[in-house]
C-alpha cells in the first residue's frame, strides 16, 4: 500500500512538473508582433517553408518508393530565391542645428562660402513609374502576412543604376533650419487633409517647425504659436515617421504601425527657384502636400516618393533602399512650385498648386514660387528592416511616402527668401 501510494505520488509530481513545462514552453513561443513582423524575418521564413515542404516531399517520394518497390512520387518544388544581402552601416553623428541670430533681412556683406553636399547636386528624376507591392501569400495565422512592407519592396543601392545628376539647390536657394524634431512633436492627425480629426492620418508624423500643429489647427492657431526655425518661421513642416522594425515598440497600434520610431540624423528644408523664371512670394498660410499617402491602391499618378543613401544621390529609386556601411538612408520630398496665384488650398489640396513642366517650365495660368525640398537622413538597422508608417491597407509600401507644409513665415522673411532665390544667393 505505502509503495502504491510513494508511486502515485511520484507520477502526480512528473505530471505537475511537464504541465509547468508545456506552460513555459507556450508562453515562450509566442511571438513579440514587432520583432515577429521584422520584414527581414519574413523573407526567411518564405524561404524556409518552400525549404521544409522539399524536404517532406522528398521523404514522401522516398516512402512510397519502399512500399512500391519502383520509382515514382511528386516532384519537389525549388526553394525560393534568398533575400538581398543587407550591407550594415554605422550610424554617424548628427550634425548640429543651431539657429544664427544674424537678421535675415539685413544685406549680408559677403557671399557665403560653402553650402550643405545635399544641395550642391542637380536635381534627380525617378526612371520608372512606382508600382505596389505584391501581397504576401503566407499562412492567414500569421499576424504579419498582411501587414507588410515585404522583402520585394527593398532594393540594394549599389544594384540601382544611375539615373538623375544627384541633388541640386540650383542657382539660388533659401534654407529653413528647424532642427530633427527633438522636441517630440508627433501625432497621427493631419489638419490639411482631415480636419478637426484625431487620428485622420492612421499613422504618426514627424513634425519639425510650429510647435502647435494637430488635427485642429488653424490659420490662427499656427500664426500665434511658437516655432522651432530660426528667424521666427512658424511654417509648420511634416511627414510619417521611419520605424525600426527589430524593436517590439508600439505592439498595440490598431493600424499595424509597429516598431520603434526613427528620428532624423538631419533634416534640409530647402527653398529653390525655377529654372525657367524668377519666383515670387508665397501668400501666407498657403497648403501643399506632395506624394500619395495611398499611392499602393491609388496607383502611381500622385507618387512622388524619392529614396536613395548618402553617397550614391545620383541613383533614385522608389523603394526602400538597403545601403552600404557607413551610409544613410535619404528620403527626398519635392513639394509642387506653380500656383494659381489665388488660392492658399483646393478641395483635392493639389489643383492650387502645381509640379513644373518636363521642361523645368510652370504650365500656362500659373507662377512660380518657391520650391520647397525636404531631405531626410536616417540610420537604420541593418538589413530590410525598417518601414514608413502607413495607413493599413497600403502595406507600408515605400511608393506611399509623403509630406505636408503650410507657410507661416513672416511676410518679411518670404520676401527675403524671395530675393534670395532670384538673385542667385544662397541663404
């Protein structure tokens, strides 16, 4: 009897202890969505299932050729191709953006001596027109099937060619210093496209400039507010953030935009001219966006997303690029530069303002203000492993990149600007 019960009482802890274990176990397999949505690990696990299917098929062949005694069984299928070898960079220092004191609207004495690389290069054009990404044909559990960017919408930089003259400030340009948003300035509201809304966007901007800007901004608001920009330039300028796709940041965000968000390393808002004629003042609280924030579905008419790495600015390309050591990743945002000389906004916030000609010329009707340029630079991490934030059904495709502006500067400061665009200086 004493020996039954020492038995079951042992089987009772053996049963205890496994059931502890199968716990554990359960719990340790269940994926963090951040890191577990890593587009790097998705392109490894599409290539690992075509890898485990061969090996079953092969066995399946091997098994019916024991119990047939002939030959015969499925052919098996090739794995997929491997991903794009991910170069590693370092990430660099960020260059500092102190504002000056100097008075914008004072004559300066002297020309200036030198200028940002960024704007010393001609201006690129995309060679080929953006398409959306292929949908991912995983298992429907898998939380990130559909969640995308995908391996596919990547690109290593050195395996672009060559296609634009790299990026140019053109004879005269005018520079906003804003700083990289170290203030923390984000949301996911947009008061150009959505007003009075929270969460119009369904993904985070990066905002640099008026420290006011959300959802319910107006013409007033923004013009009593403080700013980041030197010279009192209370424009407020924006973007969706860049995410780290290795870090299970943000796990819960209802519209899939998981990860650790991005800052710049730099940010240029550069002012250029026209190369057809002079420029003339933008008027006060003037509305611009540029890109299609759902260019995967809406097709490539509006896209104007522009990446590249620092070092190769003469190679442009519409996907995310994957860049060598010691190189960044750039995005660049071209806003339209031909107004209609009477509205500060329209319904579709385009027909107001438009993009020159192929010619460099402002179509017929309109006049050149202006142009502003956006160059973003980040430090990624290694490999196809970051993201744009997107609205859900864009699949974070890198075509959907965009940016909003609105001008708040003070009169005085647009006309300086102005004068320095014709003129030919750089300020």
């Amino acid at each position: 009897m004493r020996r039954s019960t020492r038995m079951a009482a042992a089987l009772s802890a053996l049963a205890m202890t496994a059931g502890g274990l199968v716990s554990a176990a359960v719990l340790v397999a269940t994926p963090a969505r951040a890191d577990h949505c890593d587009p790097a690990k998705q392109g490894t696990q599409q290539q690992a299932q075509p890898d485990q299917q061969n090996q079953q098929d092969q066995q399946d062949q091997q098994d019916q050729q024991d119990q047939q005694g002939q030959g015969g069984g499925r052919a098996a299928p090739s794995p997929a191709p491997s991903a794009t070898p991910t170069p590693s960079r370092t990430a660099s220092e960020e260059p500092s953006q102190q504002p000056t004191t100097q008075d914008p609207t004072q004559e300066p004495t002297t020309e200036p001596t030198a200028e940002p690389s960024q704007r010393r290069r001609p201006t690129p054009s995309p060679s080929a027109s953006p398409t959306a990404s292929p949908s991912a044909s995983a298992d429907h559990d898998d939380e990130c099937a559909d969640l995308g960017p995908f391996v596919t919408d990547f690109v290593d930089i050195r395996r672009v060619q060559p296609n634009g003259t790299g990026l140019s400030g053109g004879r005269g340009s005018f520079v906003s210093e804003c700083g990289t948003n170290r203030n923390g300035h984000n949301n996911p509201d947009n008061f150009i496209v959505a007003p009075g809304v929270s969460n119009g966007a369904h993904h985070l901007h990066d905002y640099v400039g008026n420290l006011s800007t959300n959802g319910f901004s107006t013409d007033q608001s923004l013009a009593a507010a403080g700013t980041t920009c030197r010279f009192n330039d209370r424009s407020t300028y924006f973007w969706p953030v860049l995410r780290d796709r290795k870090v299970d940041d943000n796990v819960q965000d209802p519209d899939g935009n998981v990860g650790r968000v991005l800052r710049p390393r730099s940010v240029t808002l550069v002012f250029r001219g026209n190369p057809g004629s002079r420029v003339v003042a933008m008027p006060r609280f003037l509305r611009l966006i540029t890109g299609d924030a759902k260019a995967a579905t809406n097709g490539g008419a509006n896209a104007r997303a522009q990446w590249t790495c620092t070092g190769f600015t003469n190679r442009i390309t519409t996907q995310y690029p994957l860049c060598p050591r010691f190189s960044q990743v750039m995005r660049i945002l071209d806003f339209p530069s031909c107004w209609d000389g009477q509205n500060t906004d329209s319904a579709n916030h385009r027909t107001h303002v438009l993009f020159p000609e192929q010619s460099g010329a402002c179509p017929q009707g309109t006049r050149a203000i202006p142009q502003l340029r956006m160059i973003l630079t980040y430090s990624v991490p290694q490999g196809p492993s970051f993201a744009v934030d997107a609205f859900p059904e864009q699949k974070h495709n890198p075509i959907t990149d965009h940016a909003d502006f609105a001008n708040v500067m003070p009169d005085r400061l647009m006309a300086f600007a102005v004068n320095c665009i014709n003129r030919g200086r750089r300020c």
